[in-house]
C-alpha cells in the first residue's frame, strides 16, 4: 500500500483565506487554500513532502515520569489491510526528554487524567474542520519524520504487518520484546571540541558539565526537536574529542542554540587556536569564590534567569540582613566569646565588607586578626 499524502497533511491556518471550516468531502482543489499552507517546498515528494510544522500554540499538557506511563500501546482503532500497531511508549517516553517532552505528542491535554488521540482526532477522513488531521493523519504525522531520519525508509511494513500474516502468536513475541525495556542510559560527554573555520579561532570548546551541571540547564532547552539518528546516526563518527562542526550552516544555524546567552560575549569567548578552559568564577568573572560560596548554585545568587547577569559582589547587596540575631556565627568555623557575642557585625568588619577580614582597631591596640581571635575556632 503506497502512503496517501493526503493522510500526512495538517491543514493549517498559516496562509490568508484559508478557511478552517470546510463541508465534509470537499476536494483540495476546490478549497482556497494553496500548496504552501501545508508544504514548505515547491516540490513535494512522497519521500520528502516537506510538510510544515505543526503550530502547537498554547500548549497545555500535564507530565508523568516515563516509569509512570505504559510500556506498551497497542493502536488498533485502524484496521484495513494491516494489523495493529505495537507502540513502545516507555520507551519513546524516555527518548523525548531530550527533545521537548511529553507535549510532543499529548500536545493538547487537561490537567487531568491523559486524553487518547481519538479525543481530538477523528476516525473519519471526511471531517468539518479540515485544520485538523484525522486519526490516521494525526499518527503517520507524529511518527514519520523520526522513522524516516531513522531508518531512511518509510515503507508502510516498517510498522505494519498485513492481517493475512499475521498470527496470534506474535502478539507474545512483541510484547516480550518491548515489555521490561529501558533506553540505554545517555552518556554525556565532559566536552566537545568544534574544528571551525572562522577567522576568529579554528577551535571552539564546549564544556557541556559547565552548562548542565554548573549553570542548570536543561537537556530539552538545546536538544530541542531533535530526533534519535543525532545521537545514534552511524555515519557521524565521534571520537569524543575533536567534531568538525557543519560548514554547510548559515551562522544563525550554527549558534541558534548558543546566541539567547552569549549574544552579548565577544567571538574570542568561544573561538580560540587552542581548546580552551573551563569556566572558572576567578578567571571569567574576575571574582573568587570563597569556601562558602563556592558551594552554592550560580542560581542562588543570580537567579534562575538566563542569561546570568554580573551582580554587585559587595557582601551586603545580598546579606543586608544579616545581625548578631539571625546570623549563628559557628558557621564561620568560629564560636565568639561572650564580650565579642555581643557587639555589632560592623564592629569588626568595617561597612559590613565581610569579604576582608575582621579589624580589631576599634576596641584594641596592636590586635590583628588572626594573631588574636574574638573567640575559639571549631570543626566545621
């Protein structure tokens, strides 16, 4: 069976008068609606239809863990010539963290319990409202830019089984083959090395610890609307060290994924003519941390914002509130004796700077921290 266009298109409203609401049965022809409303090329193939992305606008969907969804779905609402359709959810679960999640495919839903595709997908061809795909559409849509990247082929036995060969028997085979499984644990590389040929420096280095682990971004905010064959394409051989990156990229295509942060960087940030370091607070924003903070998230004093923006590092910009009542000073490694218990932070350390340290002058001659101490130190 030769795959119906017809069945892929999602008729969107993208280009002027296109009517949404159209009467059951109509031919394309004779709607007002042109080639471009769905394809984005002049051209379109039945292995290559060029059809446009789906305008997900307002998604509302709620999330489940994907060891909380079913590990198998078996889609027989359609049946003609083939048999059903064993869909491994698990697994598809796991594999779409790294690119969106589950709004990818429950792209409109309650807060409530999962809808089914048939809640908003008809079984019906002839519909009213021609913007949305049928069941059958709605599903060869979903799955078949993945399985073509994948497999490089889209014949309708890469998920189909004609009836007449089907027996029951392989209803254990398939579930046994699906059932119980998990997708390999994704191992993130420490860093990657980019071989360019900008004139600003051959070599760009990306430590993907510093984002992911450092400054807490999320796989999904750059794997986004990526499919399996990225990482699993054999023919792009990595060695874990030095990448070409793709020359064939406009710039905006190469740096979409880096630019919403770094626009404001200058190209020797990134580009040098050796691999570069990794980020250190001291070196790249020329302030070191101490042994306190040095614990905390970039987050905690920047906030969850991204890009981080450079924030005052004077002491009282973020603890202004602290006082000799809400501040237990044992956390320093010191416990004050009980003359010192009772001063002011700003008796010893002049304009409330703790980042030098304590002055004695005010109250003592020739006193000189850490030679003399206001109390006894402590294992912290």
């Amino acid at each position: 069976m030769k795959i119906n266009l017809v069945s892929l298109l999602l008729i969107t409203a993208l280009t002027a008068g296109v009517n949404a609401q159209q009467s059951p049965g109509k031919d394309h022809a004779k709607l007002s609606i042109s080639c471009k409303t769905c394809h984005t090329c002049d051209v379109p193939k039945k292995d290559e239809p060029c059809l446009v992305q789906c305008p997900r606008e307002k998604i509302v969907t709620i999330y489940q863990k994907p060891e909380q969804t079913p590990e198998l779905i078996i889609m027989d609402q359609i049946l003609d010539r083939y048999g059903p359709v064993y869909f491994s959810h698990k697994l598809h679960a796991q594999m779409s963290v790294m690119s969106g999640g589950c709004e990818n495919c429950h792209h409109h839903n309650t807060s409530g319990p999962i809808l089914q595709c048939n809640s908003c997908h008809e079984l019906s061809r002839k519909r009213e409202d021609v913007s949305l795909p049928d069941l059958k559409g709605a599903y060869h849509r979903q799955c078949m830019d993945c399985h073509r990247e994948w497999s490089h082929k889209t014949g309708c036995n890469s998920c189909h089984e004609l009836k007449k060969d089907f027996k029951d028997t392989k209803q254990d085979d398939i579930h046994k083959k699906y059932l119980g499984k998990d997708h390999p644990v994704i191992l993130e590389p420490s860093h990657i090395s980019y071989e360019t040929n900008s004139d600003k420096g051959k070599l760009v280095t990306f430590y993907h610890d510093d984002h992911t682990k450092k400054f807490g971004l999320a796989c999904a905010g750059c794997h986004k609307q990526e499919t399996c064959a990225k990482c699993h394409d054999v023919n792009k051989k990595f060695n874990g060290k030095v990448k070409s990156a793709n020359i064939n990229r406009t710039f905006e295509e190469q740096h979409k994924n880096c630019i919403s942060c770094h626009k404001d960087d200058k190209c020797s940030s990134c580009h040098s003519e050796t691999k570069l370091e990794p980020f250190d607070h001291t070196i790249n924003a020329r302030w070191a941390l101490g042994k306190y903070h040095e614990r905390l998230s970039c987050a905690k004093c920047h906030g969850s914002k991204l890009p981080y923006k450079k924030i005052d590092n004077a002491c009282l910009s973020c603890h202004k509130d602290w006082n000799k009542e809400n501040f237990k000073h044992s956390v320093t490694g010191l416990i004050l004796d009980e003359t010192h218990l009772e001063l002011g932070c700003e008796d010893c350390h002049s304009n409330n700077n703790y980042a030098l340290k304590p002055n004695c002058s005010g109250c003592h001659d020739n006193y000189v921290y850490p030679k003399q101490k206001p109390g006894k130190l402590v294992n912290k």
